[in-house]
C-alpha cells in the first residue's frame, strides 16, 4: 500500500511506550527526548505523533487531556525523537512534567511529511514561533544550504533558533532577539533576490496564509505544515479535516504537509491553537 | 467463539461504526494492520445514498474523561463506496458489517438492498440514531418510527440486520423491542448523546455543526444501563458499547448480556485496543 | 442581581436538589454556613408525600469524572418536612425553594398545595424526572404528562412553578414548551443521566437499587446542549445544572440563555463551591 | 447548632489545603502528615476528613478518582494532622504519591467521634488492620492505661502498632508478629479476665461484628467506627446510609462511631473494602 515515492514512514499499529531519556527548557519552550525501540528509525521529516503519558494522562484541569495530542517530531538520531513543544493547554503542560525514566506512550510516525525542494530551485525553510520544530530534522537532511527563516515573538522564544545548525535569520515581534520584523519580511527579501526556490513553512495560520500569499506572488512552491485539533492522528476520526480546494481532507492521513495551491486559504479556525 | 446472527466470529470485539477507518489504517500503518488485525468483525463508516462532504470544521471537543465529535457522516455515497471502498474492504480478514443510514425510508430501502446484494458484505446496520444530521425527527428514539423502518426494509435482503439504536431516548428498551419484532436480527448501542461545548473565548458553539456527540469513558455507565435495559427485553443478540476502554469494561458489557461489544473512541488513544481488549478478555486475536 | 420568576436573588447561582443539606451541614460546619451561606437560592432535597426511607446501600458510586447515586428520595414526608425541616430551613439567609415530586397527579396536588400555603416557601420545584424510584413511566419524559402535571397543580398555589426536566427523553425541549404552555413559570435541567455499574468481582449490579443516575462533569456537554435546545424554545427562565464545576462552567451555562445556574456533585468536593463559582462568576456571595 | 456534649468539632465550611510535611511508608501502610493551618486544632479523636490532593486528583486508572475520600485523623498534634492509610484504589494510590510540600486539600474534621468510657469502666482498644488508625488519638487522650489490643494480616502490616504509645497486644493472622490468633480472641480474654469495660473498635466489618456480639454477650458498651461509601461526608448526599434498628441513618453525620446496640449487624456490604 505504500506508495514508493511518498515521504510517509508506516508506523507500527499500536500504541508503544518510548523512555524518556531527558527534559529540558529552552527559553519559552520545552524538549523531551525519549528512546523509541518500538518504532522504525526513520521518520521523514513533516510526520509526527500522537503523543500522552503512561502514567497521569488525564485528571489535569477539568480531568483533561483524555485524547493524545499531535506532534511533529523535532528530530530522530539513533533511535532517540526529540519534541519540541510550548505549554498551551493540559495535555502540553504535563509533558513538560515528564521526568527521565517516566514513559512516553506514542503511536507514529504518522502523516506525509516534505517531499524535495522543486528540481533545481534553493529551499527556503520558513518558520514561526513552535512551527520550527519541524524545520530541525528537515534542514538535517537538505543540509545546512537550506535558507533558514525563523520569526519569533521574543528573544525567550528565539532561543529555539540555537538548535539549528548554522545561522539562521531570526526576527522577533519585539526586537528582542535578532531584527525586529515579521519573518514573512525576510521571505519577501529572499524571494525579491532570487526567486527561484521552494519554500517549506511551518507556523500559525496567519503567518502560513502570507507566506502561501507571498509565494503564489513570487509563483513560487510553497509546502505548508499545517495544525488542525486531532483525535486519532491515522484517519479513524475524520475529525481533522481542513477545507482545500478539493473539498474537506483529512490533515493525518493526507498532510500535515500541503502544497500551498491546493488550499484557498491557510486560515484555520479552532486548529490547535 | 462468537456467533453473531448466524455468521461465526472468531471473538466478540467490533470496533463502532466510524471509529476505525480500515482503509486509512492501511496508509498509516501499512499491511501490518490487517496481520493483527484489530476487531473480530469489522463495522464500516455509516454510508448514505448521496456523498457528503460532512460538517465544517472543528469536528472535535474534548470533554472530561471524553470527545464529542461533530462529523456530519462524510461519505462518498453509496456508488462510490461500492466501487472505492467495497474492494479494499473485502480484503479484510474478518467478516464486514456496513453501516448505513437513509434520510427517507426510500433511501433506506435502496441503501439495505444494494449493499445486501453484495457478497463481500455479511451484515448491515441501521444507524437510525446518528444526531449529528438535521433528520427532523430522530427515527430510532421513537418505537414506531423504528419498527416502520425495520418492516420496510426486511424483505430486501437476507443479510441479517442489526439496528442501532440512539441512547437520546426516552426509552431504548422500547425501541429495541419493536425493532425485533418488525425483524430485525440484532441491535447495536449506544451510539453518542448528544452534547455540545462552547468556544473559550467566544462563548460561541465551538463545533461547526453546533451540537456533537458525546462518547467516551464519560458515557460508560449510561451506556452500560441502556444495554442492560435492552438485553433484558429482547432475545435477539446486543451489541454493546460505550466507553469501553479496557477487557475489564468489556466483560461488564457481556455480563449485561451482550453478545458481542464494540470499541469506539478508544482506538483513537490506541489502534491496537482491539486486540488489547480481546486478550483481555482471553479471546484469540482475530486473525 | 437576578430575578427568578420576580423573586429577586443576589446572583444566580442554585443548588441542585439533593446535593446540599442546609440542616445537616449546621451539623457539621455550625452557623459559620449561614454566614456566608454558598448559594443565592436554596432548594430543599425532593420531598415526596409519604416518608421514604430511600434505596438499600450502597448508594454510590464513582465514574470517570462523576457518579452514578442511587439514593432513592429519602425524606420525611410532606408531613414531617413542613413539621420538621421546614422551620429550620426558613433560617437560611436566602429564599427557599422546595422540590417535590408526586407518584400521581392527586400526590403532587397536595404537596403542591400545602407547601404553596407556607410564607416560607418561595418557589416550589416540581420534581418529575427522578430515575430513580419506579415509577412506571416517567412523567416528565412525555410533553403532555408534564402538561398534564403542571395544568394540574398550576390553579394550587400562587407560587412560581419551576419543572424539572428530565435528560433522559427524546426530546428535552419539546417537554420544556409543554410546561411553559401549561402555565410553568420556569424549568430547571439537567437531572441526571440513567446509569448503572457492576461490582468488581461478582459482575452483580452494585447499587442497591440496581440503577441509578450519573451527574458531574462527564454529562456537562450534554446538560449543555440541553440547556441551550430548551432556552431557543422557551421565554420562561431556565435554571441549568450539569457538571459545573467552575465560574467558567457556569458562566457557559449562562451564555447559553440559562437565567440561573446550579451547582450539585461539585458541592461534595467543595462544601464552598457555589461561593467559589458566584466569586469567579464576579457575582457577589448571597450574604 | 453544636451540641455542647457531642463529640464532633465543627469544620470551616469550605475546602482548604493543608501542606505535606512528610510522606513516609510504615511497613504496609503509609502515614502522610501535613500542617492544616486553616482547620480547627481540637479534631475529636474518631472524626475525619474528606482528603483529595490539590494536583492531579483524577486521572488515575480509569479516570479516577473524581470524589474526596475520608480518612480518620490519626493523630493531631499542634496543628500538623497525620492520616494512616493502605493503598486500595486510585485515590489511595495517589495520596502515597504525595511528597513533602504538595498540597492535600481536605474538609473537615466531621462526623461524631468517640464518647467517653462509660463511667467506672476501664477502655479497651480494639483495632483490626488499617482501623488502628482513629485509635491512636484515642489512645493519646484516653492515656496509656487504655487497654489496646490489635490485629493485624502479617508483620508488615503490623508495624502499624510501633505508632501507639506502651505495649499494644498484637496478634496476626499468621503469627508473623505477635500471637497468632483474631484480635477477638485478645478481647474474649479481656472480657472473661474483666468485664468492666468499654470496648471501642474499628476494623473490617466482619471483626465489627464479631465484636459487638462479644460485647453483647457480655453486656459492655460498645462503640464501633464503621466504614461506608462517602461522597461528601457533611450529610449533603444522603450515600452514606447504614441500617440501623432506627432504619438508615448517615454515617457521616450520625457517625462513624455508632453504639453497637443501635445496630443489627456491622457487616455492612459495598463499604469502603
Ligand atoms: C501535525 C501536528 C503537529 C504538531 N506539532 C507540534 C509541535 O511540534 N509542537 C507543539 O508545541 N505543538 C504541536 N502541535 C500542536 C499541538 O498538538 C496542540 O497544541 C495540542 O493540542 C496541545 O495540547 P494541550 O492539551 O496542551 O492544549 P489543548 O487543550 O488541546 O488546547 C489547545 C487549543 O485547543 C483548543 N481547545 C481548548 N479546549 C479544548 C477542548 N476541551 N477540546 C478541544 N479543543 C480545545 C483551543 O483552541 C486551544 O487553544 C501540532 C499539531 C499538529 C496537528
Ligand atoms: C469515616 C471513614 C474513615 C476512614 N478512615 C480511613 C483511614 O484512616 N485509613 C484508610 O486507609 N482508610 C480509611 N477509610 C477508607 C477509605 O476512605 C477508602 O478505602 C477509600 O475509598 C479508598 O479510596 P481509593 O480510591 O483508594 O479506593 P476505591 O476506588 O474507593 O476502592 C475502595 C473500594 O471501593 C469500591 N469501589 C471500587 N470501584 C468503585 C467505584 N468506581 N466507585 C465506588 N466504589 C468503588 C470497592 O469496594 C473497593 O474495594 C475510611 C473510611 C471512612 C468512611
Ligand atoms: C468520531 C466518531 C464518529 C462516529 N461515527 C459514527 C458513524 O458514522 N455511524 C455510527 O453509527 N456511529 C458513529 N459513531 C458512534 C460510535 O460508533 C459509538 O457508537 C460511540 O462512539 C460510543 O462508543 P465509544 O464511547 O466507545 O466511542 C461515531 C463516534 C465517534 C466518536
Ligand atoms: C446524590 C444526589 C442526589 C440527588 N437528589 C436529587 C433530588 O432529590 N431531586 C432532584 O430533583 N435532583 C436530585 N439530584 C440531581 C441534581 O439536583 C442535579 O440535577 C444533577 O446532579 C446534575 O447536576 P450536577 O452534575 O452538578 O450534580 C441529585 C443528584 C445527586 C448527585
Ligand atoms: S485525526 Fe482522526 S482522522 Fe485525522
Ligand atoms: S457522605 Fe454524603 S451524606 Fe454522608
């Protein structure tokens, strides 16, 4: 059933328990790394997982989270996932509770992640605030070539950027760190100097809608990570759906990664957050 | 061992109509899905006559301890289910339950005898009950209605017919009762209550059909007393579900007097809960 | 301020019959409960005719995010209420309404009757939803037995009539409009949801009274959604309860239409919740 | 309202926290102490509390537990109250997993505690397993001439008798510790040696009731702590009832020592275990 040329690993049919080997701050965000025996090695970049704990998922404020909650994997090196994630809600804050040595219960990876950059054209990876957690493994694997385009809402946030390697642009709403600007300013920058490029972007529905703007300007490729509130992550629910110009799709099975022509709008309502 | 209506089953665990989509299941999880494969049985994603896109989003709310979902019964219709998704599902190595629900007795009628004309098929169910489409009145939370449809649809096929039957009743024992005795072969329930949750900031309905359905571990022992009340009155079969999380739940289901029990939003936490609660039970894995 | 039915209120927040105790809690807090007493309006336990000595233990038990009870309307009778409980009651620093519930049209007359004769009663709550005592057909699922109830009972008395609804019907709303067309000067909803759960290892029913009704957060999206198909159909205030827990609980209940909320299971985890609510409700407490 | 002579110490009418001050674990059981700077200092020996925990209270196996449950002051000294307690269930389980500085939310003290020996008579303790606990208050009030006898399944849950001040009898099921023998045994010598006694006991149902026929046959008071299902445990959801030979009464009112006499039989079923 696989599809030879789909950027989609097939995920084991269960739900499995990887070992977290360590928590850490990073400025506004959080990082878990856990040991994932279970699963194949090799997540493309742009699937994720459904994520909950073995232990205390539930009884948070009003006895939630009940569901597992999505997330794109930040990297995968030798067996271990790294995850990056900002504390939103009760099923984010009792992740950033995990403690080395506690479980990690996932089911992944799921979805189609980015496919190449367009024959012959530079990518360009456009990310927003959490939206740069799938740009990590994703610029590991196009090479540190790859233009890099991070916006932030302050230097706490920014502090994300230090996980790439290289330099990346940075621009913060605040100035706080790196130049104070919208990072869909140094998009338009990039494509006004050469505008032969794919873009890749993760982020919030607004910034994700200029940057779909912004390249079907410059008629140039846009891959877009989208987020919408998801129950099961492998197509059981069909609660997912965003609208495209086909009609509704289910954002698990046939995204999170979309070409930007195939959307009228990337405005999302009620999608994670 | 479990027999439903006639048709062996190697254990008792089905999965809920739309709560496993076998087809999507392959994509993510590839053919390894159907070596293990979850249920003893499998229930298809309620059809109807025409293709719907289904509600607009968001479809989903979290609630304490469960979901409501608003999905609105997106399908391709049934010619397209026929020819798309009928083949696909013939291939998995249990027998196929097809959910299907008519707006009209005529669409009903249609819908019973082209799917019950068709060998892969082995049983259908009525979903006389899903509250998330504007019908007007709801079928199955009325004796009468039920029975209406039942005896309208029973001579167009020798499929056995279960009817699942809606827990926003006034009383589902009832319901239960007239659907056997217009014909029908066994019954299903619950499907969801009705609910709704308000956006946080807005304090607008949160779902894009405005009111959803509640399921989960919150409706379980609502869930487990309808299914009491109905095994009490019939003598027909009852499928049982609800809630159903663990082989522990499952057994309450049973000890009620169901025959069979399904899993519905627990394979969202887990896509193996099927087997898990199988084993639980000490049932073999259906294949 | 709130008006229910021209009775003014201090703000709008009940509690559910049943789930506090005014004289017992004097037994167990003293009067530091009066002083800042939890609730804008009290409402006595359901009181029916004869003395009840109520369902065999156990009585409870805990689902996920709520309870199933089985409590069976214990009470002293109409007699030894007014007699006994109903002076204590009138020391409350807020108006009373009494809840009653009758077995036929003749029983809820005389309560009815005879409380509406008490200066101290300012509203009387009619009872026709409990799913607990068997009763054969439950009144308050059909619109023209409430109908029939309320026309009843409405010549009796002066006082307001609120109607309990039950959420166990087809169709909640249409049983709100009977009321109110039938002279109810408001309904109240959510009572709870019938339930049941077995014992562990005998795979028995639990409760002593076999069912019993499930309340708490896990059937606050479907008292909401009830609440909100019941107020887009009457002008009559409505009182709404399930699961409210917090300030924003209540405050959803509110955006729903609802004129008054009620606070019943969180009572027993926070004998203060209705303060804490009417506090984060930015309401003020009654006294 | 408070009967000047009953003894119940009224509760503030509202949840507080009392904060952790230690967590240890005593053999089979546990014992959590914590300061309750909010509550009434006097707690009547034989009263309780409706504990929860202000984190993570839900979310346990199945979701629970939702509701307070109620345990016996063991002792309360200065403020700082500690509760005894085996580990049957999720809220338990979670009340083991305190740890010195969290928050344990409680109502109380409720209900009616132990009455004094009847007049001329000497007091005889009688404790099976985890019901030693609403001894030990008894016991440090009563004084160290009180006569204690307690029973226990093995050694480890007999460690539970190092709490008591002096020499408690002790007697095991299989003779780990102490005589093997039913603590009813210990109180049948007792009563035939002198039965001028008040006998005050709290334990299983079935050793509730073998008590209160041995006191019965020998025609000495008894005072007995039941157990029953609570959810509220202040009389607001009438759950609690036992029968009595006055019909159902509220143990968490009317009790949880009750008078043997008023009672048919202590072998109450779907109590607490
Ligand atoms: C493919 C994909 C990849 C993702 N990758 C990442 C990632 O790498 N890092 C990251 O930080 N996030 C990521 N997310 C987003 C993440 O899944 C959500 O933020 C997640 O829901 C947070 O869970 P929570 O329990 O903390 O917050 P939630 O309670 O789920 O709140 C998040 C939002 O959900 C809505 N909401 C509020 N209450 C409810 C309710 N009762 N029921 C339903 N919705 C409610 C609101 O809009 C709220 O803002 C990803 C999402 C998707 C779909
Ligand atoms: C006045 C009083 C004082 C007490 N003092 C102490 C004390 O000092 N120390 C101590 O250890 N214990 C004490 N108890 C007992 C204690 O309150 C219970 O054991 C408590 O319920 C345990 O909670 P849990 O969640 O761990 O177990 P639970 O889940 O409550 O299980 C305990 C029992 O409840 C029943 N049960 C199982 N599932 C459910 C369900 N879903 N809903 C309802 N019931 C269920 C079963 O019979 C089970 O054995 C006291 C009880 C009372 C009434
Ligand atoms: C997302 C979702 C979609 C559902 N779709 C259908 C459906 O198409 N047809 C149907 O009969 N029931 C449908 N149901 C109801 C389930 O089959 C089941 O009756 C209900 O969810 C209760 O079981 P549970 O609590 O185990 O989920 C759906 C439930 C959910 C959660
Ligand atoms: C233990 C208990 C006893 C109750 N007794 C009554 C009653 O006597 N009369 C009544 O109308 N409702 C009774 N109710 C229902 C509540 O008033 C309320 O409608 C219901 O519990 C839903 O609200 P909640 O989820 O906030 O508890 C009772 C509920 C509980 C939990
Ligand atoms: S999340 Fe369930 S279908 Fe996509
Ligand atoms: S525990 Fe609620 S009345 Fe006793």
């Amino acid at each position: 059933m696989k599809v030879a040329d789909e950027p989609r690993t097939l995920a084991p049919p269960r739900r499995r328990t990887a070992h977290v080997t360590a928590v850490e701050r990073l400025g506004a965000y959080h990082l878990v790394r856990a040991l994932d025996s279970g699963g194949p090695q090799d997540p493309q970049p742009g699937q994720f997982y459904m994520l909950s704990t073995d232990e205390r998922w539930g009884g948070g404020a009003d006895e939630r989270p009940y569901l597992p909650r999505a997330f794109s994997h930040a990297r995968a090196r030798e067996g271990e996932l790294s995850f990056l994630f900002e504390v939103v809600g009760p099923g984010t804050a009792r992740l950033a509770e995990l403690r080395a040595g506690e479980g990690l219960a996932l089911v992944g990876p799921l979805g189609l992640g980015w496919r190449p950059p367009r024959e012959g054209t530079r990518p360009v990876l456009v990310g927003g605030g959490i939206g740069t957690a799938p740009l990590l493994c994703w610029q590991d694997e196009l090479g540190p070539e790859a233009t890099l385009l991070l916006g932030f809402r302050s230097a706490a946030h920014a502090e994300a950027a230090s996980l790439f390697v290289g330099r990346p642009e940075v621009a913060t709403d605040d100035g706080s760190a790196g130049r104070q600007a919208l990072v869909t300013d140094l998009l338009r920058e990039q494509l006004d100097a050469d505008p032969v490029a794919t873009v890749f972007a993760c982020g919030p529905p607004v910034m994700l809608e200029a940057v779909r703007l912004l390249c079907a300007e410059f008629a140039v490729p846009a891959q877009l990570a989208l987020e919408s509130g998801m129950a099961c992550g492998f197509g059981a629910c069909f609660g997912c759906v965003v609208p495209t110009k086909e009609g509704y799709i289910r954002l698990c099975v046939d995204g999170p990664v979309l070409d930007g022509e195939r959307l009228e709008s990337a405005l999302l309502g009620g999608a994670g957050h | 061992m479990t027999e439903l209506c006639g048709i062996p089953l190697a254990g008792p665990v089905l999965n809920g109509s739309g709560t496993f989509d076998a087809i999507a299941a392959r994509h993510a999880f590839g053919d390894a899905v159907l070596e293990r494969f979850p249920f003893h049985a499998f229930v298809s994603k309620t059809i109807t006559l025409a293709a719907r896109e289904g509600n607009p989003p968001p479809r989903l709310w979290e609630t304490p301890a469960g979901l409501i979902n608003s999905i609105g019964l997106p399908n391709k219709g049934l010619e397209g289910f026929l020819g798309l998704d009928l083949p696909e599902l013939a291939e998995l190595p249990v027998p196929l339950i097809v959910s299907v629900m008519g707006f009209s007795l005529d669409e009903l009628a249609t819908l019973v005898r082209r799917t019950g004309e068709r060998d892969e098929v082995a049983l259908i169910e009525l979903n006389v009950s899903c509250p998330n489409v504007e019908t007007g009145l709801v079928m199955g939370a009325d004796p009468a209605e039920t029975a209406r449809a039942v005896e309208r649809v029973r001579p167009l096929t020798d499929r056995p017919l279960i009817v699942k039957l809606t827990p926003n009743a006034n009383d589902p024992a009832a319901v239960a009762r007239a659907a056997e005795q217009a014909g029908a072969d066994a019954v299903s329930l619950i499907n969801t209550l009705k609910g709704m949750a308000l956006a946080p900031r807005t304090a607008r309905p949160w779902l894009g059909g405005t009111t959803g359905g509640v399921s989960g571990p919150a409706v379980r022992a609502i869930a487990l007393e309808q299914v009491r009340s109905v095994t009490t009155v019939v003598a027909i079969p009852v499928i049982g579900m609800g809630g159903i999380a663990t082989g522990g739940h499952a057994a309450d289901f049973l000890s009620a007097g169901a025959t069979c029990v399904a899993v519905g939003t627990e394979n969202f936490r887990d896509p193996a809960a099927g087997l898990r609660i199988a084993a639980e039970l000490g049932e073999p894995a259906a294949v």
